[in-house]
C-alpha cells in the first residue's frame, strides 16, 4: 500500500498555479512574490489533499550592523526544515536557509518567509511564470563600449548597497536630508545618479506620510 504522502504532492503538484512577481517593493522598485501569495496559493491544496506543514528551525546567526546613520541593522540566518504530513503519518522533509535585515524587530520573521517560500517553491515545484533561459537563443552581438564611470568596484558596491539601506530606513526628512552630504555626494557620478533616484523617491513617500497623518 502507498503511502499518502507520495499520493497526495504529486496531486499538489496537478493542482498548484503558477505565483508570479505580482508585488512591487517601494524603496528599490524591485518584483517579488510576497509570502501571504505563497500561502494563498498552497492553503486550499494542502487542505483539499490532507497535507499539514511543520517547522524545525535551526543553525539560527544572529548579528549587528551599525549603518553610517548611526542606526542599528539587525542580521538574521538560519536554515529551516519543513515536514509535509499526510494523514496516514507519512511524511516528506525538506530544507531552505534564510537571511534578512531589518532596523526594527523583523529580520527573523522576514528571513522564515524566505525559507519557507523557497522550501515550497522547491519541494513543490510551484511555476513562477520566469522565462526559460533556453525558450531562445540571442545573436552574438560585439559588446558595447562601456563609459569609464559606469562599473562600480567592490568599494563603491558595497558603499551603495550601505547608503540604500540607511534611505530606506530614515524616518523622517530631518533624518534623510543628513545624508545629503555623505552618501549622495561624495562617490562617483553613477553611485550619485542611482542613489538621488532613491533619495527622491524616499522624500516623497515621507511627504505622503506626513501629510496622511
């Protein structure tokens, strides 16, 4: 006799859509899938297949970053096992590990948001609507001459990538203005276009919270 468990995935596996980047995030314009679509999709099929999750957290880092505002960048790493039980006791495991950063309380939450959806998308093998990388093969073309100023070296990357999280962080436009005069002015000219485009997008959601409140 089977057991359920490896009857009901692959029913899962018949039956789950596709999740595609549907959401949007405000401070670096990037798509993602949030984790309540993860959820949204896979609840009514583990409950129309029997099917119940279980977590196991372990090998859990915690660290601090002290960003150039003065604020605190919490670090968070961990790795996750996930139980997929089915009603006869069989079950399947999988495994994710997570990272995530946050100024506030949430960087564990966010980095078990990570596990889970790349546990599900991978034990599951949930499409996500990406283009296959063989649906078409790009003519050879001569690359393009590259302006001397457009290649950011490890310094400068690792610089832009401190200054994005201190503008997204800021709380206020006092607290935004004080980076005018480090990390918008004091880099290269491609760090100082990508990062007035962040400080100017990140003025205007502070006005609209200001003026909602």
């Amino acid at each position: 006799m089977a057991l359920e468990i490896y009857k009901a995935i692959p029913a899962i596996l018949a039956d789950v859509e596709a999740i595609g980047k549907n959401r949007t995030n405000k401070q670096q314009g990037f798509a993602f899938r949030g984790i309540d679509d993860v959820m949204n999709t896979l609840h009514p099929l583990f409950a129309k297949h029997k099917v119940f999750p279980t977590c196991e957290v372990s090998d859990v880092t915690r660290s601090e970053r002290e960003t150039k505002s003065g604020g605190t960048m919490f670090v968070v790493t961990l790795k996750a096992k996930y139980t997929l039980h089915a009603e006869d006791g069989s079950h399947v495991c999988t495994e994710a590990a997570g990272e995530a950063m946050d100024t506030a309380d949430k960087a564990t939450n966010k980095a078990l948001s990570s596990c889970y959806k790349y546990a599900m998308f991978q034990l599951l093998c949930i499409p996500t609507e990406a283009v296959d990388a063989d649906l078409e093969t790009p003519e050879p073309v001569k690359p393009a001459a590259k302006p001397a100023d457009v290649a950011m070296t490890a310094d400068e990357l690792a610089y832009f990538n401190d200054a994005i999280q201190q503008i997204a962080s800021a709380k206020s436009l006092d607290e935004l203005k004080e980076l005018v005069g480090d990390p918008l002015t004091k880099k290269s000219d491609t760090l100082k276009t990508k990062l007035r485009g962040l400080y100017t997008k990140r003025v205007g959601e502070l006005k609209s919270q200001t003026s909602a409140a």
